[in-house]
C-alpha cells in the first residue's frame, strides 16, 4: 500500500494503466474528456510494475487495472468509473478534488 | 404476441421417441399458457394422427374412460381392481417420465434448428469466402453448449417479456394503483438484468457470437454497438413517450443523454484500439500459424478476453442507465418507458420477420 500511496500523494487525479489495456484506454479517454488533469502511470513501463500491480491487487481491484484514484482515494476501476459518470457523479468529485476547473 | 421469427417445425422422423401419450394436444396448450414455444396447430395434428396409429390400448386412459367399462370394473373382484388400479398409476408415472425425456429433446432440437438457421443465413447473406475456420461451417456437427444453453433461455427470456409487455399495457389502461404498477417496474428492471446476466455467460462460451449479436433478429443487429442497443440512442426513442416531464426531469434526462453519449464514445474508440491491435497480430502472422510460444499464445488469448470485458462495461453502462431512468421518472412515467421500450423491440423483431418473408423478385 505504500508504494502505491507515494505513488498519489499529492496528486488530485491518478490513473493506473498499462499500454496494452483498452479498457483502460477507454477509461482515460472519458476522463480526459472533460480536460483533466491526470498523472497516468503504465506498468508496463515501469520497473516496479510487477510490484505496483501486485499492490493494485491487494487493494481489492480485479482486474488491477484501470485503477483510479481521486483525491487520493480509491474510485475504483472502469466498472466505478461508468457508475459515477451515468450518475453525475464524476465530474463534481473531480471538480471537488481540483482535478478539472470549471 | 408473435413469437420469434423462426416456427419450431416437428422432426419428421419420430424414432428419437415415440410416446404412446393419448392427451399430447392438451398437454402441449398447457405448455403454451407457460409460455412454451408454440407448437404449430398443424404438427400437433399430425402428432395425434401419428400418436392415434401407435397407441396401445393400455390403461392409462386418463379421464376417458368409456361408461360400460366403469361398470364393468365396480362388479369385478376387490384384488384385480386393486392390480387394475396399480398398473395405472404405474403407467402414468412411466407416461410422466417418458414426457419430461421428450420435452428435453425437443428443446435441444429446437435450439439446434434456431442455431442452423441462423448459420444458414449467416451463409446467404455473407457469401462464402472458402475456408472461414469450424466456426464458419454451416451444419457444424461442433455445437457450444454455453451458446446452445444461451438461446434457448434467451427463448424463454423473450417469451417472459412479452408477457410482462402485455400486463404493462393492460394495466395502464385501467385504474392501477402506484403501489401495484411499482411491482410491475421493478420486476420490468429485473428481467433486463436478468439478461445481462445470461450474456455475461455467453460472452465467456463464444464472444464473437455475443458480438456479432448472432441471438438478435436482423434488424435489431443493425443498431448493434458491443453486444447490444446504443444507450443514448434508446433514450432518444424513449423520450417522447414519456412527457410530460417537469423541467428538472427534462434537464435530468438530458444530462443523462450526454453521460451516455460521453462513456459510449469512450468504450468505441478503446474498441477501435484493440481492433487495431488485433489486426496487427494477425497481419504480422502472430497469432500462431505453426508453432505458438507461450508468449505468443498468451497474447492473443488476452486480446480476447479484453473484447469480454468491453461487452461486460457496455452492459454494465446499458444497466446503470436503466437505473438513473428509475430514479428520474415516476413510477408512472418508468411503467410507460419499459412498455415503450419493450414495443419498440418487439417492431423491430416484427419488422425481421416482415423482411424475411418479403415475396423476392425471381432474377
């Protein structure tokens, strides 16, 4: 959980993802579209991937990724992701987090 | 209602099974108040005539037993009436099991008829380019259980839905409490995540098939998007049948209009990447002409498991919308949306069948 925490501190808007992933692809297509800005971290391309993705894992996310993080809290994945966009949802917590501005 | 284009037509050859069941007819109508596929008035008729030549002039006359016989029974001895009377219910009990044995057989004819139809016309309208892989094969002696399994409860799911379509519709013409019509919605909300539940199967037993929407009538599969409607585009039908809508309700539906429109553009262009994707592997020659390595292997059977979880999330986003819809509308309101949602399938289905039964010009 700790390499995972230092890996959004700080940050309103974190989006775990790998470059093979098309749903993540997705996930970060919707979000980008409301001009966000998003710190993205690709797994594959990074050398403690095998180590972040096991960490993903612990925190309950199946499949690991996307994983998102708002605020420094854990959304969840593509399925969260649509939940709170159908419901409205998404861009006030992202306004909130000061990910997006007006 | 009609049911689905396709008629069950009666195996000629009855070899498979031939029970010597006097009252077939009547337990066939009793099938179809369950909502069985109907059977067509003409095979029943010629089961009975066939049924007729076989009989066995056994006991098992249920209910029609002529007079003199009755009398003649009463004046026989307490012991053969007693044999007489055991040999019945054993005849029914056998007469009971060997029905059950018959309705299973004719289901799974039944799905195998819908699944070669649909080859056939997959075969017609395609054209056949030659080689295409088992799946391709018209008549393929390979048949998928989960996708046998999948039609035929997408059959019942069918049938059950054109029930509820009927009850909603009787209802709102008379003077049905919210109260009631509330249990009418929520069991309306349920048979569609009932659906969703049976595709998430059938999508791990033949994803392609899910996707080319291959259990869809051809008119309903030129709306197609990953496996199923357009959620925006739903919407956009349904809204006029719904007013008059207060202005928050307006606002709220709009809104939920552009979410939709918003997460479908974003599945569509991830879907548009791992089109991509695949394409180059198998242009590349990577998907395993020859030998695999595990890696290779491992690589295309992930590509192929992502286009599960793209019908997965675009169901998902199909049911959450439904869900925004329930808690937009009254209960009122929602009864009409689900009947108009449910008509309007039911046309398109209609409209299917209409085309392709259209009288075809000779060339």
């Amino acid at each position: 959980m700790d390499i995972v925490n230092r890996l959004v501190e700080q940050r309103p808007l974190v989006i775990f993802s790998k470059s093979s992933c098309c749903i993540s692809h997705s996930v970060m297509q919707l979000i980008n579209s409301y001009g966000a800005n998003a710190t993205i971290y690709q797994l594959d391309d990074m050398s403690n991937g095998q180590e972040v993705d096991k960490a993903l894992q612990r925190l309950g996310l199946k499949p690991s990724i996307p994983a998102v993080f708002i605020g420094q809290r854990l959304v969840g994945g593509a399925k969260e992701i649509i939940s709170l966009q159908i419901q409205g949802r998404l861009v006030p917590m992202l306004k909130e987090a000061g990910a997006i501005w007006v | 209602m009609n049911t689905p284009s396709t008629q069950f037509v009666m195996p000629r050859r009855m070899n498979m099974y031939d029970p010597p069941l006097h009252n077939i007819s009547s337990w066939v109508d009793s099938f179809r108040d369950d909502g069985f596929p109907n059977v067509a008035p003409s095979t029943v008729v010629e089961i009975n005539e066939r049924l007729d030549y076989l009989s066995e002039d056994t006991s098992s006359h249920k209910g029609q037993v002529p007079s003199n016989r009755y009398d003649q029974e009463a004046s026989k001895p307490p012991e053969k009436v007693q044999r007489r009377l055991a040999q019945n219910r054993e005849a029914a009990r056998k007469s009971r099991m060997r029905k059950k044995v018959y309705i299973q057989q004719l289901e799974l004819s039944r799905s195998k008829l819908m699944q070669m139809e649909q080859e056939l016309e997959r075969v017609r309208t395609q054209g056949v380019f030659g080689g295409g892989g088992v799946d391709n094969l018209p008549f393929s002696a390979t048949v998928n259980s989960g996708i046998v399994a999948f039609e035929m409860e997408y059959g019942h799911w069918v049938e059950e839905q054109n029930k509820q379509i009927c009850e909603l519709r009787n209802s709102l013409n008379t003077h049905i409490t919210d109260v009631e019509l509330r249990i009418l919605v929520d069991s309306g909300m349920k048979h569609y995540f009932d659906l969703f539940q049976l595709k998430a199967g059938a999508a791990k037993a033949d994803i392609f098939y899910l996707m080319n929407g291959m259990w869809k009538t051809s008119a309903e599969r030129f709306f197609f998007w990953i496996g199923g409607s357009r959620p925006s585009e739903l919407l956009k039908v349904l809204g006029p049948q719904l007013e008059p809508l207060t202005n928050q309700q307006q606002i709220d539906v709009y809104n939920l209009k552009q979410s939709c429109e918003q997460a479908e553009e974003a599945l569509t262009q991830g879907m548009d990447k791992l089109q991509q994707n695949l394409a180059e592997t198998v242009a590349t020659g990577r998907l395993g002409e020859g030998i695999y390595t595990s890696e290779m292997a491992n690589n295309a059977i992930e590509k192929l498991e992502a286009l599960i979880s793209f019908v997965n999330q675009a169901d998902h986003l199909r049911r959450e919308t439904l869900q925004q819809m329930h808690r937009i509308l009254t209960v009122r309101q929602a009864a009409r949306g689900l009947l108009a949602l449910g008509e309007y399938f039911q046309r398109l289905r209609a409209l299917s069948s209409l085309w392709c039964s259209r009288p075809r010009q000779p060339s």
